[in-house]
C-alpha cells in the first residue's frame, strides 16, 4: 500500500492507501507501488489512476518519498 494525496488549486481531491496508482508521465505512463525509489515526475494531460479512482488532469508534478506519493494537478 502506498499513502496517496492529489491536490489542485481547488484544495485537497484524494488522500487514501492504495495498492498502486498510474499516472500520465511526459515520457508515458508509469505506477508507482508501496516503497517506490524516490522519483519526482512531470505529468502530462491524461488518466490518473489512484486504486480504483480514476481522475482527469491537464497537467501536474509528482513525487515519491518512502510509502508516500504526493500529486500536484491541474484538472
């Protein structure tokens, strides 16, 4: 499980553990699982899949530290 927060300038839209989470990377797709490498990343428009819950974005950054990946979006 991997401690999940997206943000836009509207406020907080998702906090929760989920097993993995997709996103929209620039250079593709990727997942991020429980105890990723560290990694900041630039999103592109596109899906992001939080477990179940899937989000439309224009754009975003985001970042993984130990058990927590923490997205910053553009809906």
């Amino acid at each position: 499980m991997i401690n999940v927060t997206v943000r836009s300038n509207q406020g907080l839209l998702l906090k929760e553990a989920v097993p993995s989470a997709r996103l929209p990377g620039v250079g593709g797709d990727f997942e991020v699982m429980g105890f990723h490498v560290p990694l900041i990343a630039v999103l592109a428009k596109g899906r992001l899949w939080v477990g179940s819950r899937m989000l439309a974005i224009r754009s975003g950054l985001a970042w993984v530290v130990g058990n927590r990946l923490t997205i910053l979006v553009e809906t």
